[in-house]
C-alpha cells in the first residue's frame, strides 16, 4: 500500500467558501488560467469558484469510482457469516467487508443481540427523552478541554442551532441527531420548517460539533452518541442534562480493538474481522457508519481537478469579462486551452478509474 509520494498534495482544510478544496484550491485554478486571484469582488466571486470546486470535485469522484476525501458512510448494513469450517478458527470466526475501501474510521460497529444492536467500537453515551416538552440543555464537552463545549437546546422552532421538541419524543430525538451532526433535517423540515442545515459551534464559537460528535437515532427513540476522538480516548468526554426528564448515559469505551481481542480490521480493503464473538447469524445482523477515503490526493488528481474547473469557468466566459479583459487573445485561445484541458481530465480519471470485479461462486 503506498502511502505518500513527494509529489502529492498537501493536507487541505477544506472551507470551500474561501476557494479551498480537497484537491485543488481558487489560487491554484486562478494560477492555471494566468489572471489575479479571485475575491468576493470578482466574477465569479471566490466563493462561487469554490461552490465549482466542490461540483467538480465530486465529478471526479463519480467518474473515478474513488474518492480521495472524506467521506462519511451511516448505517451500512451487513449479513454476518459465519466460518463453519474452522479453517480461520485462531484468527478470525467470520468477517464482514465494507462497501468501500480506505476506511479512516469506523465509527459505530454495532451487532445485534437479539434484541438490540451493541456498540463495538469507539466511546458511546446516549440520551432517552421521557417528557420531550422539557428536554432541557444537553450539554457535551470533547475531551478535558472546557472550551470545547456546546449546549444544545430544544426549542419550538426552525432555528439552525436548535432541536425542535414540540411534535414528539422521535421527533425530538431525530432532530437532536442531526443537530450533533449538523445535517439537513430532511425528515423533520416539512413540518418544522426548516430550510438549512442544522449548524452549532462550541461556547467559544470556533468549532463545530460534528467534528467531535456523531449521533444516530434508535428504533425505541434512544440518541447514541460516539466520540469521534481515536479509540478510547472518547472516555475522556462529558455528558449532562439540566432536566431530570432526559435521561443521559455518559460515555464509555465499546471497543475491544485488536488482533486479540474482540474485532480488528485492514482499513485499505474494508475487511472487519470478529476473533470469537460475532453477531447472530441474521440477515442484516451488522450495521457500520465510518469514515473512508484515500489518506494521499496523487498530483494527478489535483490536476484532473484544478483543470476541470478552468474548463468549467472558460465554457461559462462567454463575453471572455473573466479570462480576457481587453477582449484581445494572446497565446492559445480559450478553446484550444478548454479542449487540451479537458482531454487531459478525461485522460487521467481513465487512468485513476478503480474497477471492480465480482466472482460468481457458482
């Protein structure tokens, strides 16, 4: 498995209002095409280039059958086999393999009971709403720093930063969890009325919670919430209610991760593998949500990338207001730069295409 050449690029913060990517960045694309940087003056603005970004980004990814970002999957669901001939018996008793490959992250592995689904991964708290009229705030701290904290309040609106407690305690419970991960309540919008994404930073207004946090809602109405800090280390977070009538659970480590003891896995193929105990043979028995994506972007995806996105402002540059000011062509006209562009964008997500094959047994 290669993990990183020199010519790869670097690590990006990706905040594509200010044009930043994760394969490629406005200064890059402004580079390219030979004219100043853009800005929220230009045309197109700096945050509509980075809007373009982000379309083309996810073109490549669709077209690449890949992706080198990061990228969360929720609630895949897994049959569970069992290997009755014994043949693996000192490693593994059965395994599972993810729909993806690159795992950065498993964030919830959880197997049924019987009865219920049981967490074997990561550190987990969870919040059960008895009377969703007075829910109170919940309070969640990541790690031992302080700052690091948000209060989440129920209220009886849209409000971004809040949960809405007036229709029920699934409601309630549905929109806590989109709220910690700051999703579009697409469930609960046409009766909330919602219009955006559910956003809330700490009480220092720097980070954004689902950074920290990752909630899912159960069938009886109980929120699960995981620690996204590695491993155990999500012991160290904090849970409160000011209201007796939300019943809080604080956060303990799930996970016995190792070779030798419950489950370990091989992030690069998606393989999970269960040493001695493993779910019951159902369909269904296993669900996963995790992170996945290649660690590295290859300089020829930053290419594809910062190319694809000239191509797309060149073909929108009709009156050339952008790309030539004074109206007058120098050096390769817009076409010829649009067809060698984009010829080399086909080329290279030829190239990087990952193909997958399925045997019949049979």
């Amino acid at each position: 498995m290669k993990i990183v050449t020199a010519s790869d690029a670097p690590l990006q913060i990706v905040n594509y209002t200010s044009g930043v990517g994760s394969y490629t960045t406005a200064v890059k694309v402004a580079a390219l095409l030979g004219i100043s940087d853009f800005t929220a003056d230009t045309s197109p603005t700096l945050a509509e280039v980075g809007d373009l970004i982000r379309r083309c980004e996810d073109y490549i990814d669709e077209m690449a059958n890949d992706s080198w970002r990061d990228n969360l999957v929720e609630n895949e669901f897994h049959d569970f086999f069992y290997d009755a001939s014994g043949f693996y018996r000192d490693e593994y008793v059965g395994k599972i393999r993810l729909h993806n490959e690159y795992i950065r992250k498993i964030i919830r592995l959880a197997v049924w009971d019987g009865d219920r689904y049981r967490d074997l991964a990561s550190a987990v708290a969870t919040v059960k709403f008895n009377d969703f009229t007075d829910a109170g705030i919940i309070t969640l701290t990541a790690g031992n720093e302080s700052a690091r904290t948000w209060e989440l309040t129920g209220g009886t609106g849209s409000f971004e930063n809040e949960y809405n407690i007036i229709w029920g305690k699934r409601t309630a419970a549905q929109e806590l969890c989109y709220l910690i991960n700051e999703q579009a309540p697409t469930v609960t919008a046409e009766f909330t009325g919602a219009t955006q994404s559910k956003a809330l930073k700490d009480i220092t207004n720097n980070y954004n919670i689902s950074k920290f946090f990752y909630a899912n809602l159960e069938d009886d109405d109980t929120v699960t919430i995981v620690s996204l800090l590695p491993g155990s280390d999500g012991t160290n977070c904090t849970i409160s209610s000011s209201s007796s009538s939300t019943i809080v659970t604080p956060f303990t480590d799930k996970e016995e991760y190792s070779r030798t003891q419950d489950w370990w896995d091989m992030k690069p193929s998606g393989d999970i593998f269960f040493r001695s105990e493993y779910p019951l043979r159902l369909k269904h028995s296993v669900k996963a949500t995790y992170k996945y994506g290649n660690i590295t972007v290859p300089a020829v995806i930053e290419d594809a990338a910062t190319k694809l996105v000239c191509c797309e402002l060149i073909a929108s540059d009709d009156s050339y207001t952008l790309l030539d000011a004074g109206g007058s062509q120098s050096g390769i006209d817009l076409k010829s730069k649009y067809d060698s562009y984009k010829a080399d964008v086909d080329k290279i997500l030829k190239l990087k295409k990952r193909v997958m094959y399925y045997l019949d047994g049979m």
